[in-house]
C-alpha cells in the first residue's frame, strides 16, 4: 500500500530535499513530522514494521490532528459569531473573561462540562444518548478529505467531493434521533422539518457542485485546487455558487432556514431536551459543520490554498473560511427566517431549476472551448447570473402556500360550537 | 388504504420564547397547519380590579403601571381621565399637554417594542430589537427626566401631572425630536423592502375589516383592516382636537398592514410630539386638590386610544375614597377574541408572527 | 367627537319593534328588561340609522341588592355611542342572554364577567373561568368576597 499519498505529512522520500524552512512551512503545517516518523519507523526496522501498522499509526495521528483543529476551531468560531453579532447589534459581545473575551469559549465549556445532564423520564436513553454522536461523528469526518495546503490532506480521496456530500447527510440521522427520542412534540416538529429541509436542499447541492467538477474533471478536492489555476472557479461559475451558497446555508441549519431550531418558534427544536455536555456536542458538531462547509466552499469556489501573495497555503485556506464563515454570520445577524412551506418553495422551484441552468451552460462552455474557457466570458457569467436569478426570483420566489383551511371539524370540544 | 392520523396537540406556552409573557395557547396541529386553537389565559392575574377597589383613588394609578408595562403612561392617563370625569372636573392646559406628550412618547416606545419583538419572532436574531432597544432607551430616559422612574412611572395625577417639567427636559426632548425620525426611517428601510419579511408578512394572518369590528377589535389592529377609527380623531380627548397628525389607515389587514401601520404612527406621534413643544402653554401643571378624593356617586367611562388600543376604565363611586368598582377594557385581552379565527388554517411559523402583530402584553390581558 | 345617542330616541326605536324590551332610560343610557336583550342587541345592530356594530366594553357591577352589566355599543360608520345596562335581581345564578352570536368580541369579557363576577350567560359557547383555575370558589369581584379571610 502506497504509504506516502494516505497519511499527514508523510511525502516520497526526496520531497523536502533542497527547500528552505519556510517553503516547508508554507506546505504543511508540522513538516516532516510525518516524514520523519515514517522514515524512523521503516528505517530502524526494514521490513519489522509491517505497512498496515505504519498505515495505522499514522492515520491516527493525523485523524487527531484534523479532529482537534476542528474542535479547537469551534469554540472561537463562535466566540467570533458572538463577537461579531454583538457589533451588528450594537452590543460589545463578550469581553469579560480573558482578554477581549478570548477566554470565553474556555469559561462556557467548563460551564457545560460541569452542567447536571439531564435525560427526562419519558426519553428512549439509548437513543437520547447516541444522538449527538451520531450527530457530531459525520461532521467531523467531513475534515479527512479538505486539502488544507498542497499535500496536506489527511485521505486524499479520489471521489473526495462525493465522500462529502454522503457523509454530511448523515448527520441529519442524528438530528432526527435526538429529536425523536426527546418524546417532546417541539423536538419531534424540529426533527421532521430537518428531513424535509435536507431531502430538498441535497439535490441542487449536488447539482451545484457539479458544474465545478465538470470544469476540473475530477472529484478529488486536492485536484480541483489544482484545476483553477489563474482566477478562482467564483468567476466561471457565478451562478452555481450562488445556488451552492443558499443550500449549505439550508444544509448547515443557518438562518434564513435555520427553522428546524427556530427559537421563537419551536424553543430551540431538536435540541430541546439536552443539556449539558450533550448539547455542547450538539454544538460542536453544528459549528464544526460550519468550518467544515467553509473549507468546501473555499476550496471549490476559491481556490482553496492558492492566493495572489507568497503566504503559507494553510493561512490563504483558514483566511477564506474566516471569511465565509463571517458571511453566515451577517446574514444571521440581517435576515428574518423562512416558513417551512416557503423554504421547499425556494429549494424545488428556485435553486433546482437554477442548478440545473448553471450546468447547462457549464456543459455548452465547456464544449464551446474545450482547452480553457477564455477570459471574457467572465463578465458575461455574471451578467447572465444575474439575470437568471433576478427572472427567476420575480417568477419563482419564495412565496409559500395560502392559508389551508382544514375542513376538519374543532379539536377542543369546549370551542366546538363558537 | 387511508391511515388514520389524528392531529398532535401543543401546548404553547406559559414558558415559550415567543408567547410575549405567561401566555398559553393549546394549539392541534394537522401537521405543521393549525387544526384548531384554544387560548389559555390567567398565568399574571394579579386581581387589579378588586385591589383597586381597596385603595384611594390616587393610589390606584400605580396599579395601572403594571396593567401595560411596556406603555404605562397611557394606562395612567385613561385612568385619571376616568376619575376627571367621575368628578367633573378638567386638568388645566399645560397638564392637558404633557399628558399628550407623554402618552405619545409611550407610543412611540410601545411601537418599537412591538417591532422589534415582531421582527424577533420572525426570526431575525436579536438585530432588529437591539436597534429598537437603542431608541427606546431615550425615551425611557426622558421619562427618567420627568418622574425619576422609567418604567413604573405614576406620573399622571387626577387633575394634572405629578410634576412640572424639569429645565433639562426640553433640550433632550430637542435632541430626540431631531434623532428619531432618522431612526425611524432606518428602521423603514432596514425591514420594509425586505424580500423575506415581505412574503412571511403580506396577506398573512388576514383580519376584515367585518370580523374586526364584530370582534371588537381595537387600535392598530383595527385600523390595519381598513376602519377609520382612532379615538385621537374621531373622539377627541384632552388637547388633541388642537393638533394636526394624520391617522394611517391600512388596505388588507394582514401581517405586513399591521407592521407598517405602526411605523407610520410613530412618525405621526413624532409629530404630535414636536407640536405639543412648541405649543405648550404656561401655568399650572395641576390642580389644586384635597389629599384623598370624594367623588359624588355615579358613574364614569374615561377611555384614550393606548398604543394596544381603546384602553378604557369604567368607574363607579359610591361617593367614598375608594372606587366602589374599577372595570378595565383592557385592549390587549379583548383583540384576543378573535386570535383563533386568525390562526385556523396557517402554520407554525405564522402563528408566533400573527400573534406578535396583534401586539399584546400580558400585563394587561390578565391584568 | 363621538357622539352619544339619546336614550329617548333610541328607546322609542325600541319599543316600536320590542314594546316590553326597555325597563328604564336614563339621559345617556337605557336599561334593558333582560330577557329581550339578544334581540334588542341584534335590532340594535343591524339597523341602518343605529348600525352599532360594535361592542366595546362589557362589564359587571356588583350593586349587592342586583348585578349590573353594562354594554358599551359604538358606530363606527356614524360616530355614535350608546350604553345598555341588564339588571339582574338574583344572588345565586345570576345569567343574562349571552350575546356572543350577535358580536363576537363579547365571548372574551363575557367570560371574565363570569369568571370574576359570577353571571352567567346563557347561550355562551365556552363558559367557562379565564383567568382563575377550575375549582376556585367564589367569584372575587363580588362585594362580599373578601381579600383577607377573617
């Protein structure tokens, strides 16, 4: 088994050879840790160490090095938001604990570590239980593929994209666990709409992504990077980001869809009944999702490490998702939330025709120019996305149903008759 | 093969994020569609009624702060307007203006409330209130100004006002009357235009103006269906028969009329404000009156138009110093009536924002 | 200004359609027999010149010797307003016809007139407490229930 390609860091012997230090670091974040590891290991005993074990043991520090940037991005992710929603309201934001409040994330987890966790009566324990981990598992492994700096990728998979787009969605099982086995109705009503939400919303994801493999030719993430050389995939696809862009707001649970824990509405809904440490998981493993997803739309959209100016691959990477990620919080600092009804409104009607448009035309460019798509049908992208999307949106738009009036007869005897 | 499905019963409330106060509403839902409604009231009765009966009869106008604690001006003014006509008698002019000003300043407060927790049940995390929050804070401090409290104020006497104003009071009223109309305006174009609220306010939660009047409907409400009736005009009480202020009138009576409505309102009351300044007359704020009050027996209605709607005390008195009955027509309890018939037939989601625009506190519906 | 409608004028309107419906007229408001009340009302709705459709305030005075309710009727449409008042002689049951079917803003105060006075309303859909549990005894805004329990 091809060691090099399938664990951090470990590079074909000679990689490094003949480069500065700081190269190095503009390549991977610990470089030649895995390397060296993997040279100590193979060279002390030639043949004692079998592969499998290297394979192991390596897998598994990288896996711990990717979980705990991710967890430990968690906390200041939304430190970040609070800092930030504070500066849209008018308020401060935390500033109390530590300085300029960086401490903040420290004092809320200790706060919830420390918490009674309260399972009710009523709840399935087993299931109660097994739900945030269902729920933040998913989520973390999302980060194996993302290709952090050239080469630093913990599994670069070939169907990277793909793998993505299958593991996230199974994070809604744990939603909907969680949801059912609180035996609460606001649980129940937030675990039915997150089906609703990410059956409809899935489809021009997909859809959307497509366009930008059809332009790269694969579906390795590390590839796509690769394939935008010059200008970022933003200008040739406009469109297919714009519809990207909306359906993992839905995906993520952000407003304006974050409806299936809409506080004024269902309390907080599926996760209602937690508390705790329980829902600090829960918490994570949204917020996780959200750097996640940044580092997707980064790397399909921006061209993920690459940067106009000689910095490190990794700081151009975080510094897009930082930059993605405070664009989420804006719209949930500006933007009322949709009805349910409304929300399938924009996903079938909306986004899927859109989707849809935007590969068409990916296809017909592409065959058009089949050796690079020259640079004036930049602005002719844009032009033409905007005026889909202002047609679309006049013919489509998120109105929802009318009132249905339920023929049926009163519920509440004592009203039957007024 | 047909299932057999029976709808799921909720219990909004009394503790839910969006029920403005200790309000419960049994709610059957067919799916996310509401089946049937039946509201459950009483979880802040405090009896004012009867307590009113055991005190004098200006102690009672600190039972009205608490009635409508997001505009307790209003509930003090339509209470000493009550006792004035139970005793025949009539503030002098400047008191007659700083009620007005005051009760049009409570307007404007209660309408930003509104708003803002409107656009929060919407879904609007926290922005729209903060911004709300920051001009109501200046009003809150004028009133800080006049009678050292911001919310429990008991300014208004029977006969008058507590106090005259106090010399710092103008030059901060200037600095707001120059501020707010700004504010407001931001307001407007912040929220109006936008495409989201717009689609979740417009022909949302649709009240006739037919349903409205049987129902007996009252205030922005009533005047968002398209019925001209605000008691500022048609029933002219104290000085507002001298100043000029449109009444806005809505067309659909849906979620979005009511919301707009009350943006307009403000700018009116902004007016009225800004009139009352420059009019106000000199003198003295109140009459002179013995310490406890003897009205002679009788009856009396006394009723303003509240930021909820028609606010009205019926008094009766017995010729003692305590009111023999206290009634309140309390707006927010009565535009309640027809909360159910609104809610039939439309989502989960609509139910928080067609509560929130009829705009009522639970102060005064348990009273 | 509002204005208010003669007592006179409109007990004569009355009784050419109810002879026996009007007890008594005061300047500003008539007292009406109670068990033509709901007619009265309806009349008094649907009536072009009088067109009270709208019932403002519904309350209840405790008079200890009879039971006072008191309906509040506006115009919107010509700017006029009326009061009626229904005595009720009883101490036990007390009811009057409720008047839900002809406005229904009075299903709410009608309530709450039950629930803290004790009269009743025949012919409400929901009769029952609004703001106090099932099961408290007394109604607290009768004379003679006290505050403070000796």
């Amino acid at each position: 088994m091809p060691v090099d390609r399938l664990a951090t860091g470990c590079q074909p012997l000679g990689f490094w050879d003949g480069m500065g230090l700081w190269e190095q670091w503009g390549i991977n974040f610990f470089p030649r840790l895995g390397d060296t590891m993997c040279r100590a290991m193979g060279g002390a005993t030639p043949g004692g160490i079998p592969d499998w074990l290297i394979f192991a043991i390596l897998g598994l520090a990288g896996a711990f090095a990717v979980v705990n940037v991710a967890m430990l991005g968690v906390p200041y992710v939304i430190l970040l938001e609070r800092k930030l929603l504070g500066r849209f309201q008018h308020r401060v934001g935390p500033n109390r604990v530590g300085f300029f409040g960086l401490l903040q994330p420290m004092a809320d987890g200790i706060k919830l570590m420390t918490k009674e966790d309260i399972t009710p009566r009523v709840a399935d324990k087993l299931v109660f239980s097994l739900a945030p981990l269902v729920f933040v598992v998913p989520v973390l492994l999302m980060f194996a593929p993302l290709p952090w700096a050239p080469h630093a990728v913990l599994a670069d998979l070939d169907v990277g994209i793909l793998y993505i787009v299958a593991v996230t969605s199974a994070a809604e099982i744990g939603v909907f666990m969680g949801g059912w086995s609180s035996n609460n109705k606001f649980s129940l009503f937030g675990a039915m709409r997150v089906v609703a939400l990410v059956v409809s919303y899935e489809i021009p994801l997909v859809l959307a992504i497509v366009g930008v493999v059809m332009l790269t030719g694969s579906l390795n993430l590390a590839a796509i990077v690769e394939g935008q050389r010059f200008v970022p995939n933003l200008l040739w696809q406009p469109l297919g980001f714009i519809v990207f862009m909306i359906a993992v707001s839905a995906e993520l649970n952000r407003a304006p869809f974050d409806l299936l824990e809409a506080d004024s509405e269902l309390v907080s809904g599926f996760h209602t009944e937690y508390s705790g440490m329980k829902w600090g998981v829960i918490q994570i493993g949204e917020y996780a999702a959200i750097i996640g997803f940044s580092g997707i739309i980064a790397t399909l959209f921006l061209s993920g490490w690459k940067g106009p100016a000689p910095m490190p691959g990794y700081l151009w990477f975080v510094l897009k998702m930082g930059m993605i990620i405070s664009g989420f919080i804006w719209v949930r600092a500006t933007i009322p939330r949709l009805r349910v009804d409304q929300i399938m409104n924009l996903g079938w009607k909306f986004l899927l025709p859109l989707a849809l448009i935007n590969i068409f035309v990916t296809a017909g460019e592409i065959l058009a120019y089949p050796d690079g798509l020259p640079v004036w049908l930049i602005p002719v992208n844009f032009a033409f996305a905007a005026i889909v999307v202002a047609v679309a949106a006049r013919l489509l738009g998120i109105q929802g149903q009318p009132r249905q009036v339920v023929p049926a007869p009163p519920v509440f005897e004592t009203m039957a008759s007024s | 093969m047909t299932l057999k499905t029976e709808p799921i019963t909720v219990n909004i409330g009394p503790q839910h994020p969006s029920t403005h106060g200790v309000f419960r509403l049994r709610v059957a839902f067919d799916g996310e569609v509401i089946q049937d409604v039946e509201p459950v009231f009483g979880y802040l009765h405090r009896g004012s009624e009867k307590l009113a009966e055991e005190r004098t009869y200006t102690q009672v106008v600190t039972l009205t702060d608490r009635l409508d604690y997001v505009a307790p001006m209003t509930s003090n003014q339509a209470y000493v307007l009550a006792v004035e006509r139970l005793m025949g008698i009539e503030a002098p002019e400047r008191g007659q203006y700083i009620r007005v000003m005051m009760a049009e300043l409570m307007r404007i407060a209660s309408h930003l409330m509104m708003i803002g927790f409107f656009l929060q049940d919407m879904g609007a995390f926290g922005t729209p209130l903060m911004y709300t929050f920051r001009e109501r804070e200046d009003i809150l401090d004028l009133f800080e100004m006049v009678c050292g409290a911001r919310i429990t104020v008991t300014y208004m006497r029977v006969g008058g006002v507590q106090a005259d104003l106090p010399p710092e009071f103008t030059p901060a009223l200037e600095r707001f009357l120059a501020k707010i109309p700004g504010q407001i305006d931001d307001l407007e174009q912040l929220l109006s235009g936008n495409e989201i609220l717009i689609a979740r306010t417009k022909n949302v939660g649709l009240l006739s103006a037919e349903a409205a009047i049987n129902g007996s409907v009252t205030g922005p409400a009533l005047r968002a269906s398209g019925v001209d009736w605000d008691l500022r005009k048609s029933d002219p009480y104290e000085i507002y028969d001298q100043l000029e202020f449109d009444v806005p009138i809505g067309e659909n009576g849906d979620n979005y009329d009511r919301f707009v409505l009350r943006l307009e309102e403000m700018r009116q009351s902004v007016r009225i404000v800004r009139q009352c300044k420059e009019q106000m007359p000199g003198g003295p704020h109140r009459l002179e009156l013995p310490m406890l009050l003897r009205p002679p027996a009788g009856d009396a209605y006394g009723r303003v138009e509240a930021p909820k709607g028609e606010l009205g005390f019926y008094l009766v008195s017995d010729g003692s110093i305590a009111p023999y009955r206290c009634a309140i027509r309390s707006p927010s309890f009565i535009n309640l009536t027809v909360l159910r018939d609104m809610l039939i037939g439309w989502k989960l989601a609509d139910m928080v924002t067609i509560f929130g625009s009829l705009d009522v506190n639970m102060g005064e519906v348990d009273r | 200004m509002t204005r208010r409608y003669p007592a006179d004028d409109l007990a004569g309107k009355i009784r050419t359609r109810f002879p026996d419906a009007v007890a008594d007229t005061a300047p500003a408001e008539l007292y009406l027999e109670r068990d033509r009340l709901r007619d009265v009302c309806e009349f008094l709705r649907d009536d072009e010149a009088l067109d009270f459709r709208a019932l403002v305030a519904l309350n209840a005075v405790d008079y200890v010797d009879y039971f006072e309710v008191v309906y509040r009727l506006v115009s919107y449409r010509h700017n006029h307003a009326t009061v009626l008042k229904v005595r009720v002689y009883e101490r036990d049951e007390p009811s009057v016809p409720s008047v839900t079917s002809v406005w229904k803003g009075a299903e709410l105060q009608e309530r709450e007139v039950y629930d803290l006075m004790g009269v009743g309303f025949e012919g409400h859909p929901n009769l029952k407490r609004v703001f106090l549990w099932e099961g408290f005894e007394g109604h607290p805004l009768r004379r003679d229930f006290l505050l403070q329990r000796p």
